[in-house]
C-alpha cells in the first residue's frame, strides 16, 4: 500500500528536519518558535523565529522547546511539529500522515510518550519512533543488519548518542547531553571568563561553524566578534583565533570521547574487531567540528570517518526506514523501553 504523505521528522534540538516519502528532505529548519509573552500567541517558527533569538523586545520570546535531546515545553514543541508537518504535506482528512519520529537512546518512558502524543496531536495518522543511533547508522550507509558490528557516534544539538550495532538492533550503547549546545555555552563562557565579554547564542554557534577546532593545528584562523563588555556595559569588539575555541571545548570533547569509549570496553570482542577494521562514523552537525575526528582517532586507536552530509543522516536514515516499514521487522522501532513501537 502506497502512502505519498508518509513523513519522517528528525526532531532535533537545534534543527527539525522532515523527509517525505518518495521525495527526500523537504524540510530544514531551526526548532525555534517566537511568542507573545502575555497571550502567548505564536508569531513565527523555524527559521524566521531564529532571527529573532537575542534580538526581540520584551514581550516577544524566542523559545527553543526541545533541550537535550527531549521535549521541555510540551505545547510549543506540538504548535512547531504541527506548523512544520502541515507545511510540508497541508491539510485536510486526505493529509494525514504517517510519521517516523527519531528519539535520542537513552529516552525515558515519560519523554517517549511526550513526543508520540505530540505527534498524534498535529493530526497524524500512525506514529512510529525510531531510536537516533539506528536511524544515524541506516542514513551513513552502515550495513546495520548484517551479523557484523557497525559503530556510531551520532552528535546532535542536545545529545550524543553512541552505539554499535548488528543484526539491526543496538547492542551496546551510551547517551550523553553533551553535545552542540554545550558547545555553544562552552564557547561562550570562556569568552566570558577569559575576557569580560558576554556574547549571545548565535555568536557562540557562528564561532563554531567558521573558526572552532579541536586538534593542534587543524585550523589557523581568526574572526572577529562583538558584544557587551561586563565591566564597562558598553559594546565591545575583539578578534579570537582557532586555538582558543580549541581549549574552549576540551571539556565537552573529553565527554564524548569518554563516551565513545566506555561503549567499545562493553561491546562484545567479535564485534569490536569488526570495528576495528570498518572504523567508526561520525553523523550529526557536531560532525562539521573541525577536528574531531583526528583527534577520537589518536584518543580512541581506531578509525574514525565523518559521514557524508552528517547533518542529514539521521532524518535520512528515518525515510529509508519509512520506506522499508512493511519489509523491517515490527521489534526494530521498538525502543528497549516498553510500549513505544508501532
């Protein structure tokens, strides 16, 4: 049975993305939705509502409602979900979708029944989760279903999340909220620490897209950056260098790291050869951070390769498996947690 309205919805912290069956990703947008403070009336989401992070006056909020990885704002995550869905497939009884939702490993019962509810409330017909780590490792290309080991590092906005995986299902795994967001407040507090000088969200990830690194020498680059200095109260400008996003981020990087090796010490020896020879992948935007795998692979001993178009992975991974859903076996989106399948 064909259905040309079937969706899968990276819900991510940072960025939402939606695959429609059939025709590939047709969304990306920031999860960011603006509000009237008093009457709490929507007044833009996605990317028009991004622009005004930092910027809006004093009755107007920009809210990001997902932290970590899960829903924090339970109202405002189902008022975006609905926006972004009917944008992409409209409405009407016809229009009703079945949606795949990724949800990070290490999910609680309560958060996985905050995001199928939110879901069958924006008018879907059936709601299917899919744990990240699957769906990063289907959208890599990783043969996930073979009796072979296959290992992803998936780093979103809010979490991490770790795994290997055979036979089409986790066997070992690890979530952690360390992530791109922490990266962002890394970078800002250091500017802060180090030089008195508050910057906003959208500074701090600007930093980490164009200069930021996290190995000697992998970048050498400088940018200029402007905010209120805290002894003066008064606007500041100020030129960082590479180097020091580098010790910035020592911290959240060690995390990960740390993260990624406690999952290979518990995965069983036969699989962990396997990884050895076929290395590990990298998906997720914390992929683009410069020098992250150079710096996992001297850490870690073994290869470590970033996906193609790490970004996309998952939601990539989320429409594939949407498209295999009568051939994939109904345990696969089954979180380990009960009751959350199909």
């Amino acid at each position: 049975m064909l259905f040309g309205k079937d969706i899968g919805v990276d819900l991510g912290t940072a960025n939402v993305l939606v695959y429609m069956k059939g025709r590939g990703i047709v969304l990306n947008e920031p999860s960011v939705v603006a509000i009237e403070s008093t009457t709490k009336k929507v007044l833009a989401v996605g990317e028009e509502a991004r622009r005004m992070l930092g910027r809006t006056p004093g009755n107007i909020l920009a809210i990001r409602p997902l932290r970590d990885g899960v829903i924090a704002d339970f109202e405002i995550t189902e008022t975006m979900l609905k926006h972004f869905i009917t944008k992409t497939v409209g409405t009407g009884f016809m229009m009703r979708p079945r949606v795949m939702i990724c949800v990070p490993a290490g999910i609680t019962s309560v958060e996985q029944k905050a995001v199928r509810e939110a879901a069958m409330r924006t008018g879907a017909k059936q709601v299917y989760l899919i744990e990240e780590p699957k769906a990063a490792a289907i959208g890599a290309g990783l043969e996930i279903f073979e009796p072979s080991g296959s290992m992803v590092v998936d780093i979103g906005g809010g979490t991490t999340d770790v795994a290997v995986l055979s036979l089409g299902d986790i066997v070992t795994s690890n979530s952690i909220r360390v992530a791109g967001d922490k990266f962002d407040e890394a970078i800002a507090r250091y500017i802060k620490m180090k030089y008195n000088l508050l910057i906003g969200e959208r500074t701090a990830e600007d930093i980490k897209m164009k200069i930021a690194s996290v190995f000697p020498g992998a970048r050498n680059e400088t940018m200029e950056i402007r905010g209120r200095d805290m002894l003066t109260g008064l606007p500041k400008t100020l030129t960082i260098h590479s180097e020091e996003t580098r010790e910035a981020l020592e911290e959240s990087v060690e995390a990960i790291i740390a993260a990624t090796k406690s999952v290979l010490e518990t995965t069983p020896p036969e699989l962990a050869a396997d990884i050895f020879d076929k290395g590990i992948v990298i998906t997720g935007g914390g992929g683009f951070l410069c020098g992250l795998d150079r710096l996992m692979e001297r850490e870690l001993l073994v290869p470590v390769h970033i996906a193609e178009d790490p970004l996309a992975c998952v939601v990539k991974g989320t429409g594939i498996a949407l498209e295999q859903l009568d051939k994939i076996s109904r345990s696969f989106f089954n979180t380990r947690k009960a009751g959350i399948g199909l």
